[in-house]
C-alpha cells in the first residue's frame, strides 16, 4: 500500500463500482470518508452504511437532504418552467449540485483534501459534481477513477469488477444486472445505457420503476387543486377525498405518488451532452411533470406578458446552465435571483385531472391576475374602444406596407 | 339604399353574423362578393353559397384551400416546432394569414377594392386578417364591421342580430347556440367565450368535437412510424394495419383521425393576445400534436446541438410572430426561410405510441443522425479520450474560482 | 367659447406650437394648466412663466427636474449600456417618461382630467408621453392636438398657426426659424426634419450647439478619472487640474462640458420609429457619450463573462421599451431591476482621455475585478494548467468532429 | 535523435518562438514542413523562408492568403457587424481560421499526420487553431509545444529559449525585444502581455504601428464615399482626390490607409477569454473600424427594423463564436447562412469623413431603402393618418393600464 495522500470524501453508493473505487482508493493511499446522499432514492441506507464501514472507510456520512433538495432546487426549476431542449426536466441535473454541496461541507469538515466520485467519463455528472466542488471551494482536489488511466485501464469491463471485488471482499449484488444503467433521486429517474444505447430500441416492458403502466392505471382520475405563492406549490388538495399536503417535501411526495399512480412523467429522448455528444435516455418525473404544468398555468395567468417573455428568455438559460452542472456559478445566481423577482405575482390555485399519463388543467383562479374578464368579454364593451383596434393594426401595417411598396419597385425593376 | 361604394369581398362562414354583415354591407351600398374558404372545416359549402345568394351576394367563391394550409403553413410551424406561449400550437393563427390570402388574390381578381370579415374588435383574429391584407395589398380597404360604432352600437347583441335577420329574410339557426364561440379548420378548434370566460370553470362535457375522451376512447395503442425529410413528414405507417400515407394532406388528414380517436391533442389555456389582454381558450389540435411530437425528437436525434439552440430562439420568434398576425412580413419570411435551412439534415423515423391522451416516443432511426453509438456507449470507449475530460472541466471551472475567490476577498473585507 | 370641459395639464415650452394650442385648448372650453419642465434645455423659463400667464393659463408650473433625470433616468441607461439600434444613447427618450411623471403628478395634484402635449402624430414622443400617462394614471384622457383632425386640418403649416398667433396677441418669433426642429434636454439634443429629411443631405455648418467642432477644438486633451460604485459614476477628476465633481447632477454637467468643449457625441443616424417608419436623426450626447464607453470600461473589468453576456440580452431589449415609450410598464420595471442586480460588482476606476472627437481608455483598476494579473501572465504560469487546455480544446472539438464525420458520409452518398 | 514520429506542418512566423519550434520538433523525431501565412502582415517572407530552411525546414510554404482573409472572413464580419462585447472587432479572432485553414490543407497534400503553432496555452489562439484543424480533419494530431511539458519547463522564460537559440544555429533577434507581444494581419494589431498586463498601465508612447497619433494626423479630413452591395462594400471614392477602389483587397487595404493616416481604430479593453480568464488588448483596426460604422449606417438604412432585430441577435452569437474559435463548425456555418441573407437588400452607398480618430457619417442613399421622405415629413401628411396613432398607443396601453389596476388593488390590500 502506498504512502499516505490525505483525506478523500467519496460519493458512496452502496453499489458495485463505489465500493470497489472504495478499495481501490484505500489501495492508492487515501483515507477514505464513504458519504452517501439520501436525496429519494429508494435505498437501504443501514446496510450501505455497514458496507462501506467493512470495506473500510474510515467514516461514514448518511444525509437526508430530501428537504433542501427540494426547497432549493426543485423549486427554483418550478419556478423558471425548467425544460432542457424542449423536454428534459432536469431531474438528476438539480440533484448533482445539492449532493456534491454537502460533500464539500462534509470534507470541510472534516479537513479532507480530495473528493471522488463514480461518475464516468463520458457524462454530464462529472462536470455537475466538479463545477460544484470547485465552485464552492477552490482549493479541493477531485479524484475521478473512471478518468484515470490506471484506473479505467485495470477495469476495461464488468467483468475485471467482479473480480476485483471477489478478490477484495466486496459483496457482489446477487440479483441479475439489468441490461441498462439507473440513476434515481426524489424527483426522476433515469435509464440508459446498455440496451438502450441504441435509439431505436423500444424501452422494454417492465423498465419503468416509478410510474404505473398508464395502460393498467386506474380508470377515474385524481382531480387536484395546487396552491402557489411566489411561483411555488404551497398547497395540494384532493377534491377526491379531501387529503391535502402543505410542507414541500410533503406535498412534492404526494404529487409523485398520485403521478406515479396514474403514470404520469415519462419520456425517451435523445439528448445533448455538455461534453459534446448525443445520448438517449428514458426519464420517469412524476410531480416534476404535473408542476411543470400548474405552474405554466398559473404563471400565464398572472403574469403580464412582457414579463413573460423575458422571463422565458432567462430560463432557456437556466435550464441549460443546470443541465451542463452550471448551478453554483455567478450567472446562475443571478438568473435564479432574476426569475424569483418574476415569480412575486404568481399567485393562484389551479385545477387539474391527472389521468392515464395525462395532466390537464381544468380551470385557474387567483387574487392576483392580470386576467380581466370583464374587458376580454365578447358581450360586454368593458374599457375597451373597439375603433382603437382600427388605430392599432393600420399603425402596425405601415412598415409592412412600406416594404411591400419596395418589393414591388425592385420586382419591377428586375423585370425590366 | 345609399350609393355605391364599390365592391367588397366578404369573409363569409354562412353563419349568422357574417349573413347579417354580407346583408348590412349591401344596405350601406357595396356590391358584396361572398367568399368562404374550405380549410378542413366540417360545413355544408353548397348550402352556404346558396344562402349567400340568396342574401344578394353578387358572387360566390367557396375555395378549397386545405392543401396549402397544410403545405405552406403548417409545415412550416412543425419544421419550427412552433408553439406560442410554451402551450398554444398556433392552429387558428395559422389559419387566418391563409384564408386572408386567397381572399385578396380574389379582391384582386375581381378588381373590389374592399375586403370584410366578422372578426370581433377584442381579438387577433382582426389584426391576423388586416395584416395579411395589408402586406400583400397596401391599397386594400378594409371594412371591420364589428369596429364600426354604427354596426356594433346597433347590435349590441345577439337578440338585435336575430332580429335584424328576421326582418332581412336571414335563415336564423334552428339548433340553440352553444354557450360558447368556436372556431375550427383543418388543424384545430377553437372554444372560448361565453361561460368559458370564467377561467376558473371547467370545460363542459360534451364541449369538445375533434377527439373523443380519453376516459372512453381504446384501450389499445394505435402504434406509428413518420417518417421526415427536411423536417417535414412525408410517410406515416401505422404498424397495427399497415396503413400508410403519404401526400401532406391526406396524412395529415389521417393523423387527425388516429389523435382524435385517442384524445390525443386537448388544452385548456390563458393566453396573450396581441392587443393587450389576456383570453382563455380550449383547443383541440390532434394531429397537429402529435407531430409536435415527432418532430421535436427527430430533430434533436439529427441536428447539431449548438445549431438546435439558435433555431430554439428563431423558433420562439416565429411563433410569436405568427400568433401576432404577421405572417407575411419581412422578418416571418427571413425567418421561415432560416428555420427551413435548419431543417435540412432533419431526416428520419420516429416511432411512436398514440393513447389515452398521449403520444410516447418508442424510439428513432436516421440516416442523417449525429448520433454516434459507440461514442456515447459505456461500454465501449471508442473515438474518445476520459482524460480529456479533467482538462475540459478544469479550464470551465476557472472562472469560477475565481468568482469564488473575489467572493471570499469581498465578505473578508465586509467582516473587518 | 364651448361649455367648460374641465382642466388640462398642457406641457407647454414657451414656443409657437405650445402656445397656440394653450390658447385653442381655451378656445375649446379648457381650464388650461401650464407645465414647463426644467430638465436641462437653456431656455429663459420666466419669460416662459408670463407668457403662459399672459395667454390665459389658469396657472404655471416650472418644475426644475434636472436631478431626478440624471439619477433615476439617465443612471440606469449607464448601468444598461442603453443603446437603440447600435447607436443612439436614448438622450430624448429618456427625459419623455420623467416628464410626463411629472406631469401625472400635477394633474393629479390638481384634479385635473386632461392632459396635453404638442408632440406630432408620426413621432415617438407622443407614444413615450402618453403611455407614461396611462401607465401612472389609467383614468387620464390626453389630448393631442396634433391627431385631431380640427386641429391639424386647421394648422396644415407653420403659415397658420402665424396667422393664428397674430390673431389671437400670442407672440411670434423674431428670429428666423431654423430649417430643421431641435429638441434639448440636459443629455441630449436632436436635429431632425426640414432640411434632414433628405438622408443624403449633410448637416450644415452651425447646426450643432451642445458641442464643439472638433476640427477647432483643443489640441491638448482632458484626462479624466471615473469612479463607479454599482455601476453608476460617482467622482470625477480632472487629471489636468485637479477639479472634481460628486453629486449626480454636477458631474453630468461637468462631463457635459468636457466634452462639449472637445467635440465629443455627434451623430447622424437613420433609425426605426416606434410607429413603423425610418427617420433621420443627428444627435449630440456629450456626456452620455463619455459615460457609455466609461462604464463599458469598468463592466468589462469586474463583471463575470457570462453573467455580462445574460445582461447585454436584458440591456438590449431595456433600450428598445424606452425607446418605445415603455419606460413605465411592468417589463422594464423588472429589466430594471436585473440590471441593477448585475451592477453590484461594478467598482472602479477608469481613467480616459477626451480628446477631438473622441473618447480614449487609457487603463483602469478596481477592488473588486474579476482580473487576475498573475492568471492571465504570459511569464508566470498561475494557477493554471496549461495542459488542461488540451482536454478543453478536444472536448469542444468532439461535436465538430462528428458533424465532419457526418457531413463526409453525406457528401459521399451523394457522389454515389 | 528519436526515431521518426511522421511530417508535421508547422505555423511558422520566423520569430524566435516558432524556430526554436521548429528546431526541437526535429530533435523530437518529426520531419517539419514550415508555412507560413502572408495575412497581410508586416513581414520579410524571403528571409524567412531561408531561415526556415537552414533550421532543417523539409520544406516551406509561403503562402498568399490576404485576399481569400478579407473576402471570405473579414467581409462577413462587415455584413455581420461583428463586435466582441460590444468592443472588439475580431482582427485576431478572423484571422485563425483562415491561417489554420490552409494549413490543413498543407497537410492533407504532404500526407503530414500533424500539425504544430506556437499559441501559448493560456490564449485564445491555440483553442481557434485546433477547433479549425480538427473540424476540417478530424484526424490531424496537434502538437502545441506550449502546452507540453517537457517543452515549457524547459523553456520556463525568454532566457532559455536564447540560449537554446544560440547553442543550434537559430538567429536571434538584434533589435531588443519590446516589452509586450504583437500580433498582426492585414485587419488588425494587438498589443498585450509585458507590462500591458496591468490594466492600469496606459499605453506607452509609440506603441502604435498601424494608425499615426490623432494629435499629430492632418487638420483635414478625408471624404469617402463607401457603396455596398449585399452589405459588402464594392467601391470607395476619396471624393478629396477622385481617387478609387473596387477589388476587395485593394479597397481594404485603401481604407487601411485612409484610416491608419487619421488615427482611426485604436481601442484598449479588458475582454472575456473563452478559456476563462479576463485579459487587457490594445487593438488597432483601421479599415475595420471605418466598415463598421458605415455598413451599420447602410443597414439601418435599408433593412426592416424587425428583420433588424433578430439579425443582430444573430450577429452577437456570431462575433461570441468567431471569438472563441468557431469558425469552422455547423452553428457557425448556419449563422453565416442566415446573415448572409439578410443582406440581400442592404445595397447603397454611404458618405463619411474620416478625421482624427474618428469616422462620422454625413449621409447615405441607396435604391432600396425602406426609407420613405414623404411619410416622415413633418410637413406632408403622405399616406398616413394621425388618428390611427390614437388607437395604437390606446392599445399598447392596455396592459399597463391592467398592471396598474392590479398593482392598485394589490397596494390597497396590503394597507388593510
């Protein structure tokens, strides 16, 4: 065993590769401190905790940090519609900087030097862990095996792995490996790789994990009424049968129940990486996806147009800047900073159905709206003088008017 | 009876304002041409050039102009994947610029210098109309009955309608009307005002034409191939049957029919409008969504990632641009003919699943794809250097440490 | 005289045309209120006070709001780098909302229902003022002499309203009028129409007054010192000797005359009217002209790269509302708002000298840049690795990479 | 001497860096061929090709590439006045592509597998270079000794690279060294590094090459009139002399002239480099700088203000790409596409004068400007009626008026 290189903090899954990169950084020199987020994901934390301390990890670090996952990245992604190339939630992109922020604490904390993870070399992950850790300490040194040649190079396939971990002591998973990868937090889960990684392949039956097939879903709907304030969900009622969910973390585990229950939030798409290629990925974002539409809706219904627009301008940005790891940087501050000032009116409650893989808005309602229903009303006059419409288009006429004058000239011109 | 005015080509539905405006405007002394456009609307064209006849038209021009729509304008929305508002697919925006078209080709024909439409002073639908007219024919007049105080003021209502078509011989409708205004072509219908304009009250059973409910429709998915080339369908398969089709509008005829059996393509929205107010409005657009769909996946499984972004931006001009009515100006035309550039590589097969509702993309395949599979393959580590990587998101993280590190000198100064 | 109509709030500037249309406003039943904004034009504002009084105003405001248009007006278009269309520093739109506040104040001081402006009905003055008005106080009616066919059907030419003045004692001019109208505030002057509208037509010698010819002025430059704090000047030095300036106010006028004195902010532009059609302008902006390239200096130095790229989009669209007249409305409230969030770590010190016509950066410094001198070092490596530039180059090639890979396969087929 | 490692191309200047290069890419194993680009730089290309070849060059290229550097580089900068935030005309930037360009081209006819430059491995230039290489052959090896290890500790400082000069034949530079770097094209000059580093230090006297000094340039201006077609210009005419240009490299290179004898073009900015850091330039751009002002002129004057807008959001993403090495690459391709387009109409002809420092324009015409003199006039009506702007702005106001009713209601609520 080499000499001693410090302190490293590892993002610990529990699963095969953390735990060999586990040993394999033990066998390099470091001291090893095994931390392992719980952001959602349906896990056995004792046991991983028990693992990690048997391969040994000098520590152990278990966090909740559900709550601020949440509070202070999902909301913001609510609130500025995120969308990633028209389609992408940004489910395991806002996860990243929330798991790696603690990691930095912790090897604040605890004086750690290093900090690795198990992300590959080919993926989005790497850069939104890294960015984070450099971003909120300059001075930290990333350890990432999959991107070490000595590394990667002794661990060509699975297969070198299981042999590594037989030889080492690690438990190796019993259950057969599923022909692709996954990757899962409160918000969304992922699928890709492995049979997936060619694009015409359908998702097999029996892939999705966190919404029902909408196939077999129940046959009557949910019907809710969503309460926001500033942008952001503060209330969910049933209509059905009056159960209704207030904190954040609560009400967001609702919503991914009654979503998932009624298989609501899947896509497959193909994507594009930061790093500069295309990948396909099969998603599952149940609440994700029925607040990307209540919000819209409440926003539209608030917000003055103009607003709107610029708005819009802003998160495009957002949404990229979160899916390429970007989130703890000055731009990212300041359009976060930017789209919260927008949300000040959003302020209403929206109606909708969620059924067989569908949401719809039924109806909206808020103290704050733009919306006039007296002046929109096509029985009534309301504060409107039909004849300014007149005024209006003509004035907006003239430069097209203009131009076809010029049109016709040069035409003419060319004609003759 | 005053003296003649000239002629007018009228923007006639056979529908009881239009015949009340086509009786008006003789009474105001025009010679009125009648002119109803068939752009995929269900009507009883003979029965309404017989009506119009009837009413005193001089002439009547029933134009079947589906083909084009769905040629020159809603191809171009599907290349751009145009969509107003983050919801809104533009099914009657792009109708108008369509039907204003042909009608002053008509105008122009027949030499009247005067055009009309039923089109009420609150809404788009005016400034869409007048627009079109005015950029293709700067010398046109247009009459806009409803902005007219000594039209509006003298119909107040839909009871003083009645009764001046009782007094004028006007066929009055012998089925109650709706409580709501629609709108329909070939693309989508429209359903606003009346109770509608109470945001908060949802859409009545029975209100919808286009799709059935997704509550009641088959409990099987009709499963599709389109097929793209430059963007725009050219093949559509449906995998269960066998059925194929191929012409732009018999196609896009088809997957109406296929959306619409399966619910597919309902929104309950607020909107913008471009005079100022906001509007709620249901809409049905089946088959209009899902080649929004298909579209949107073929195009970022073929084209550049960096060349999709600025497309996006151009894209969310357009939309805007059309909404607004300026179809035909100068900068809708620079941008068609930049998003249509894009389009080139965008060539290909999207599979997918139409039910309940839904369209799930199953997967995609295309001769022209930047998809590269053992580039993006995990397994493989093909034309592709992880170390790379480090380099990569060490020289993108620069700049944030140095935020960071101005940051920190910034609060130590603040703390002294 | 008509029946009482109820107070107007005319802005009113001494001149022929203001001075008719105080005396028609009374003519059509008006109590007329005479508002005289000091916002930095030379005029003899007393001999202004009793000619009003003289032609029957019920009363004078002279309201001196030179200090509230630097500081809330002209200060945020230096954060914003306000530029319409490239070129023009706002000088006129900007004073046209902080006017018409003032304007809104006093009729709402007075009770007034009306106000009214001589601004003609192809510019954008009268856009900027009366959307100012509505925007502030919805209830207001403006009138605009200018757009009432009785009014200009009447005044077709300079000819009548002499006629008029003389008719009705208002004084007449006694110097001859310049073939072209001017428009002054303490930022800026224009010169357009009469002779200007010809675009080909140069401006005549004598025209400018804010600046001096900088073939005659100083052979010797003045260097100065700029100090920002949050984007906004603050201090002022005269290398030369030593003369400082602090408040807002004083400064301006300094940098005006600086600048005035060697020649520096003319320009003679073709620009977009709000209202759809081109218009030639020259324009003369000293110390606007000073202070854009100052604060560019100084953003440049301590902004963050990509947060300048997000705010150069908000700055763009800020300078086309207040061009527009949208000062007052809810989306250049917030661009507002963004802007001056960005402007927090603007602080410094540019140092630059003014000099025929131009305005030169010499160097600049900061306690609060992003510039990191041992960083950037050609002979010190920093805190750099230059062998990550290595991997950030391949990883940014990879996506150019696959294109030529696809591109080639293409290009082949089609020479098949 | 290492066994052979193949030919490889290298970007030779004939300086002191690049035959150091040149020397130890021999002592490294490889056969050099030695290219050199005339971009239009100050140079003795003869001497340079003697040096090339007594330091072991297989081979030199000296190649002409000035006129393809402005017609296919510089020329779509004009149409796209192209401008790096806000300041920088790409001089540097333009040039890269069209230097690496043939390079590849070099290699591909030698069969050389690489390619070598002397860009440090902290600058912008190494990233331009390489993204050109790899786009256009995906498989050419790039050698960037400043990026090497074992080259640039064993070159740490100037001192090394002399004594390695002295101990293998390679001349060294009799004229001391200045104490900052230049590089230099036909477009431009750039100063930077040495005591520039400071942004505070001014420019010392002298530093200049390309313009004379505005205080000492003639009292006298020139007069030019610039015709453009297609946003390109095509002909200049010293109205002073007669004097005339057509063909684009001697009409550049006359600009050039013109402008470097008034003392046009000098800038000094701290700007945003693409690897991260920010850097301080002293730029000289002579005929780029009199094309901007006066392509900018004949675009306002010709094209559609709308067409306008979304054409300089394309521009600005254009200049960001150019800057940071995208030349070659599908986005950059596409926006050039659509640039390009938008210039059909941006024919005429501009009048300036070109006067210590400064260019100001004087006037402009063209055959097809969407300007209109007889619907501006403040004196003739033409086809325009005043009342129409009544209604325009009634209209636009309309969401102000909402915003404040709302605010209002909002506003009372709280003081409740």
């Amino acid at each position: 065993m080499a000499q001693s290189k410090g302190t490293v903090v590892l993002a610990y899954s529990g699963g095969l590769d953390t735990s060999c990169i586990l040993v394999w950084l033990k066998e390099q020199g470091y001291d090893v401190i095994a931390y392992l987020a719980n952001i959602g994901q349906k896990e056995d934390f004792e046991a991983a905790r028990k693992k990690a301390l048997a391969l040994g990890a000098k520590k152990v670090y278990i966090e909740d940090i559900s709550r601020e996952f949440v509070e202070e990245f999902i909301w913001p992604a609510v609130q500025a519609n995120a969308l990633y190339e028209d389609r992408y939630l940004l489910g395991t992109a806002l996860a990243r900087p929330c798991i790696a922020r603690r990691q930095v604490e912790i090897a604040q904390r605890e004086g750690a030097q290093h900090i690795a993870h198990g992300a590959t070399g080919k993926g989005n992950d790497q850069v939104r862990f890294e960015l984070t850790c450099y971003a909120l300490c300059p001075k930290i040194k990333v350890v990432a095996p999959w991107r070490l040649p000595e590394f990667y190079q002794r661990f060509p396939g699975r297969r070198e792995l299981m042999d590594y971990a037989k030889k080492h002591g690690i438990p190796v998973p019993v259950t057969p490996q599923t022909p692709w990868s996954m990757d899962e937090n409160l918000m969304h889960i992922s699928y890709e790789a492995g049979i997936l990684e060619n694009p015409k392949n359908q998702a097999p039956p029996g892939l999705y994990t966190k919404t029902r097939d909408p196939a077999t879903s129940p046959d009557t709907p949910d019907v809710l009424e969503i309460e926001f304030e500033r942008g952001v969900p503060v209330k969910v009622t049933n209509i059905g049968d009056g159960a209704t969910r207030s904190s954040a973390l609560e009400l967001f585990v609702y919503l991914n129940d009654i979503a998932g229950k009624h298989g609501v939030g899947r896509i497959d798409i193909v994507e594009n990486r930061f790093v500069g290629m295309k990948s396909r990925g099969i998603y599952e974002t149940p609440a994700g996806t029925i607040l990307y539409h209540a919000h819209l809706d409440i926003e539209a219904f608030t917000m003055d147009r103009e607003v709107r627009k610029i708005k819009q301008g802003l998160a495009l940005k957002f949404s990229e800047l979160v899916y390429n790891g970007f989130w703890h940087s000055p731009e990212c501050e300041f359009l976060r900073h930017c789209i919260g000032r927008s949300q000040e009116p959003v302020v209403g409650t929206v109606h909708l159905s969620v059924f067989k893989g569908q949401v719809y808005i039924l109806g909206r309602e808020s103290p704050r709206s733009l919306y006039n229903e007296e002046l929109v009303s096509m029985n009534v006059q309301g504060d409107y003088e039909p004849a300014d419409a007149t005024g209006f288009i003509n004035i907006n006429s003239l430069r097209l008017k203009e131009y076809h004058r010029l049109q016709s000239k040069v035409t003419v011109k060319q004609d003759e």
